[in-house]
C-alpha cells in the first residue's frame, strides 16, 4: 500500500516537454520524399522567380531610370543621371501634371464617398438572401469581369453625342466624352459601374463570415438594424475595410484603360498612369522622365499597401 502513493505521483508527473518547434519541423521534412522537397521547392522559387522577374526588378529599374534623361533609343552606356531633375521637372514645368493630380484625387473621392458606400449598402441587402439575390449578385458583379476598356465601349452606347441613349432620352445634345467639362463625371461614373461589384463581393463575403450570435445578442438588447451594423457588424469587418481602402486607392491611381480609350487622357481627362503612357510609349519617349511620373504613383500606392500589410501583420500576432 506504501508504493501506491508513488505509483499515482509518477503517473502525476507530467510527460517531457515537446521539442522545439525547430526540431519538428527538421523531423517532418526528413519524413518527406526527395520529390516532395524538389515539389515544395519548386512551388516557393517559381513564383519568387516570377514575382521578383515581372514585378520587382521592373519597379526597381523605373526607380533608377527616373533619375536619367534616358530616351529608349540610345545604348545603356550612354545614359546620363540627372539625379532630381525629372521630379523637378513634373512638378515645376510640366502643365498636366497639376491636372492629373487634382483627377487621380477626384476619382478617388468619387469612388470612396459614392461607390464604396453604395457597394456595402447593396452587399447588406444582398446578405439578408432576399428572393433573387443570386441573380442580383451575378448582375452586379457582372461589370467586375470586364477590362475598363470594353466597359468605355458599353458606355459610349449611352453617353453617344448622337446615337446614345442618355442623349435620346432627355433630348440634348451633350458631348459627354468630347466636352472636357463634364468628361471626367462621365468616365468616373462608368468606372464607378465597375468598382460598384467589386466593393459588394468583399463586403458580401465579409458579412457572411460575420457570428451570427452578435446580431441576435444586440436585437435582444433592443438595437435597431442600422445602429446594430454601425456599432456591432461593422467593426468586425476591420480587415475587409481595410482592403477596401488599399483597393479603392489602388484603383483610382490605376485608372488607366477607360480614359485612354476615350482620348488618351486629354482634354480634361489627364491622370497619372495616362501620363506615364505618353511619355513612355507615345511618340515623346522621355523613359527618364515618364519613370518619375510613375515611381510617384508607386510610392503613393506602398504607403496604403505598407498600412495594409502591417495591419494584417499585427491581427495575426494577436
């Protein structure tokens, strides 16, 4: 009876304590085949290969090319630094350069007051699954899997100066594209159409990840819907607001395709990403000084990204 005690001690004992998890992991890759290590490879150095060639090292040379005068005519040995000039130059002597900005600002306005509200509102209808819903959705998101370009097309069917239907139905004769007064609300509006389902599929997808148990918890407590999405289900969608704004921002800056269709970012329709074009393709070929309009543009787009992942990075830590 005397050993008894210490049987049950020793079984109290608790078991040795894991190894590390360096040393888990070194045993579970020993545990793998040769060809699930040439595999695991593989599926982590092509896509840094591919990200690093496509990505990575385009950006960085835009960044040195910017501080040339480089035409992309002459040799690479012949090329001559200039340092700031061409930032300098963009800022001081360069007339669209103003307009741009002020356009870059105002789609993004357009976009973050009219259509992300909008896209949340038709993504909380949508999450109640009324009758249709799944017909509502495809209809919306329709325009998502369109290029701005075709959408520019579908849309000169209505802004048409003769044969468009805004223009037949209230009898005007507005030149919705051509008149650079009203020219910038027209494409924002079209590009608006667009960003419209992209902004409802990730609210969407967030409310249906949202615990039910909240909603019901504050309709006990007797919250109306709209203060229990605003203080309840609203704050839960952190992240998803979070990349709606990377995503608002990187759009406005990348409105490229739809003005260019329309008149290559001329006559009232000057944007960023339209001048980079023109000096790097168009018939000006200022490499140099198109790299500094778009190293801009980039370093305006990793601020919102760096805010992003940093976010995401310390959720996760938590």
């Amino acid at each position: 009876m005397s050993d008894l005690p210490l049987i049950q001690a020793d079984r109290a004992v608790p078991p040795p304590a894991a190894t590390t998890s360096t040393g888990g992991r070194r045993r579970r890759l020993r545990l793998l085949s040769r060809t699930d290590r040439v595999v695991i490879t593989l599926m982590v150095l092509v896509p840094l290969l591919i990200v690093t060639g496509f990505v990575w090292m385009p950006a960085a040379a835009t960044v040195l090319l910017s501080g040339t005068n480089w035409d992309g005519i002459g040799p690479l040995n012949e090329i001559e630094f200039v340092g700031a000039r061409n930032y300098s130059d963009v800022v001081n002597i360069y007339p669209p350069f103003v307009p741009a900005i002020q356009h870059n600002l105002l789609w993004l306005a357009a976009l973050f007051v009219v259509a992300t509200p909008f896209g949340m509102f038709l993504a909380v209808l949508l999450d109640k699954e009324l009758r249709g819903s799944r017909f509502y959705q495809t209809a919306l998101y329709l325009p998502v899997v369109l290029s701005l370009a075709l959408i520019g097309f579908v849309w000169q069917l209505l802004y048409s100066r003769d044969q468009g239907l805004i223009n037949a139905v209230f009898n005007s004769s507005i030149d919705w594209y051509g008149d650079s007064n009203v020219n910038i609300w027209a494409v924002m509006v079209a590009s608006g159409w667009r960003h419209v389902g992209y902004i409802m599929l990730l609210y969407l997808a967030g409310l249906k990840g949202v615990d039910p148990s909240l909603r019901e918890a504050a309709s006990v407590d007797g919250a109306s819907e709209s203060r229990t999405f605003f203080r309840v289900v609203f704050p839960v969608l952190r992240p998803i607001n979070i990349i709606v704004l990377v995503v608002t921002v990187i759009e406005s800056l990348r409105a490229f395709d739809l003005v260019w269709v329309v008149n290559k970012g001329r006559n009232g329709l000057e944007l960023i990403s339209a001048l980079v074009t023109q000096n790097v393709v168009g018939e000006a070929s200022r490499i140099g000084f198109g790299s500094a309009l778009a190293t801009i543009m980039l370093v305006v787009s990793l601020v919102f990204i760096t805010i992003y992942l940093a976010t995401v990075m310390r959720e996760n830590r938590e």
